[in-house]
C-alpha cells in the first residue's frame, strides 16, 4: 500500500508562539499501530 511519513520534534515550542508543540510517545505510537494494521508502511524523521 502505502508509506506515511512521521515527523517527530524534541521542540516544546517553536519560535515566540506561546503555544506547546509536540505529542506524547504514547500519541505516536497510537497512530502508528492503526495506520500499520491498515497496511502501510511508516517512516521517521
């Protein structure tokens, strides 16, 4: 099928946006697991 790229940052926010940015490990890995048991292949940077 298809490859899905994963973009992964240690950044807890970018610039001078008071925002967060990031997810969980556990967020990750989540997406991961369903879109592997969908059938494609996934890749990380």
């Amino acid at each position: 099928m298809g490859k899905i790229l994963v973009v992964l940052t240690n950044q807890t926010q970018y610039g001078y946006q008071p925002e967060a940015t990031g997810l969980w490990l556990g967020e990750a890995t989540e997406f991961v697991k369903v879109v592997q048991d969908a059938g494609f292949t996934v890749d990380y940077i």
